[in-house]
C-alpha cells in the first residue's frame, strides 16, 4: 500500500512508520522536519507544517491508499487537512485517546460507546484561538473528540478509522509515566506504590499497538475502537511484582501506602506516581472490540525488560515522571514517624 503519516518520527508515530515499513509499504511522511530528521532518511518526507495552508498544498493532488494521522489536535488544523486529503485517499487513520471519555479515570468497563467530552463552537473557538500545537492541554480531550468528528464529517465514517489508545508505553517513550516503574525497581530499595493492592493497572505496548494498526488499515477497517491493555485485568501488585521479578527480586521493597496518605503528603497522581488515579474501585477501559479484529498484548514482562533496557541505554536524563528519590525518602520518613507515634 501507500500510506501517507502525518508525523511519524516520534515514539507511537516512528514505530507505526516502522512496522509498515516492516510490512513492505511505500510509506511517505508529512512532519516539520524537526523531531528525529534523520529516523527514516530512506522514506520521503515533506517537509512542512500543517498549520500553514501552504505547506498543506505540497500534499495535493497526490494519492495514497491511506493517511495515518498521528498527531492531530486542533479540529480546524485537522479538517483543513483533510480538505486536502480527502479525494484522493481511500482511508483516514486518525489516532485519538481514551480521554475522550467523560468519566475516563472514574468508571470501569468504558467501551465505544461511553459519553464523551464536547465544548459547545463558542467554546471550541475561545479554546483554539491563537493555539499552535498540543499547548492547550486543559482541553485534550474535548479537542481530540473534535478532530474525530471532523474525520467524519468530512470523509464519512465508512472511510474513517479512530484509535483510541490507552497509555501508550515501550521503548522510546518520551512522557516517562511507565519508565519509571522498572527504573526504580531496578535502583532498589524502599519505595512507594500506591493502594489498593488490587487496583486495575492498563497501558498498551507501543509495539503492539502499532502493529495491529497497521493490520487495521491494510484491511481498510472503519469505525471507532478503544485500545487499552492487557486483555485480563492486571493489579498494581501483580504489576510491581513482575518488575522486582524481571530486574529486583530480592533488593526492591514495595512500601504499600494508602490514597489517603499519598494525597496527605501531596503527592501527584499520574506524575509523580504514574499508573495511579485515586479511586474507590477498579476504572478502566474495554477494548473488547478491538481485541475482536486481531488486537493483542506481548507478556508485560518483556515490555518492562525492553523498556528498562532502552532508559538505560539514554544514560543519565531527568525523568519527566516519578518521585524524585530524595522526596521519596521525605515522604517515607514522615509516615515512619507517624505510625510511632
């Protein structure tokens, strides 16, 4: 086939590039050239930047078989490019998220059709005015629902494929929300992880991921479809088990404190301890639909294996996710104390 990617040279859009590359596709990207330029010098790039109604110009009259959009954000920047787009491609691939979801982060068992976050066009507009890129993050979910619509609307849902992934980990990640996890089980000692024991654990192997919409789009599926791993429940114990298991099993101590006591002591939810939102019982999502046309999950074990190995081969970085060590330490002296007294 010929596939067109928007992006395409970071973390989920390099690797859905390489898997179609894998699969034999003539692949040709659309990004601004500044992120990883030289990842794919054997594919064509144009090189532009898809707010400037010029630069989407260089895309017209050309076919594709299919566009994977990897990056769109803003409704209006995604329509005017399927604007362009639009008579001469047989699918748009766009890729969305979970946090489309109203209650995403409350409930378990969200499938495709849970209610969805949506700003009135007064809204849509004061949000958007004078954005460029992902800097409005207050509104990523509303907007990302809106560039779906705009998908819709303007290629029509038989030709519209919608991903939405839950949190995304692997190799090459550059958000450090799951890296975190194996890199401080392998530093060892006390550290902390968040109550309940039980509680639902989801992310999906960026590898994974990719390759399955690349399945999607050469069989040319439409539609809307969660994606979100593993396909059994995994607890947070079960989780940090396998990480002490895979790279510390004897110097790594879980300390198990409860949500009361993190939120007491002002820890972060999701920045400071990643995978973890507090709540009184299990949230997450269903990708029953999609683990139906083909999606599957490698063991988690190998996804914290080939992640720790990758953060260690990047040297020493200021991770972007995590308690910082000393903060930890603070935290954990203070509820020492507490408990003597």
């Amino acid at each position: 086939m010929k596939l067109l990617v928007i992006g395409g040279t970071q973390f989920v859009g390099k690797s859905i590039v390489q898997h179609a590359l894998n699969n034999g596709h003539e692949v040709t990207l659309f990004n601004r050239g500044k992120t990883n330029p030289h990842a794919f010098e054997q594919v064509e790039t144009i090189i532009g930047d898809r707010e400037n109604a010029e630069d989407l110009q260089k895309m017209a009259d050309r076919k594709w078989d299919a566009v994977i959009d990897t990056c769109g954000f803003l409704p209006g920047v995604v329509a005017e490019t399927l604007h362009v787009l639009r008579d001469n491609i047989d699918l748009y691939c766009f890729i969305s998220s979970v946090s489309v979801y109203e209650h995403f982060g409350e409930a378990d068992g969200i499938d495709e059709s849970g209610k969805v976050l949506k700003l009135t066009q007064t809204e849509l507009e004061r949000v958007t005015k004078g954005v460029k890129g992902r800097s409005s993050n207050e509104y990523y979910g509303p907007l990302k629902f809106h560039s779906e619509s705009s998908v819709k609307e303007i290629v029509g849902a038989e030709r519209s494929l919608i991903i939405r992934p839950g949190l995304i980990v692997g190799p090459d990640d550059p958000t450090d929300r799951f890296t975190y996890w194996p890199g401080r089980v392998a530093t060892g000692g006390e550290f902390i992880v968040p109550e309940p024991r039980s509680s639902k654990v989801q992310f999906i192997d960026v590898r994974d991921l990719s390759r399955w919409i690349i399945n999607m789009v050469e069989n040319k599926e439409s539609g809307v479809y969660n994606a979100a791993g593993p396909e059994k429940k995994l607890s947070m114990e079960a989780f940090v088990d396998a990480c002490r298991s895979m790279l510390n099993p004897y110097d790594a101590k879980p300390v198990w404190l409860s949500q009361e006591t993190l939120l007491n002591e002002k820890v972060q939810p999701w920045i400071e301890l990643p995978l973890w939102i507090p709540a009184k019982h299990d949230i997450g999502i269903d990708s029953t639909k999609a683990i139906g046309k083909g999606l599957n999950f490698r063991a988690i074990e190998q996804t914290i294996l080939d992640t720790y190995k990758w953060d260690t081969s990047r040297g020493s970085v200021d991770k972007k996710a995590g308690l910082d060590l000393v903060r930890e330490e603070e935290i954990l002296e203070n509820v020492k104390k507490e408990r003597m007294i």
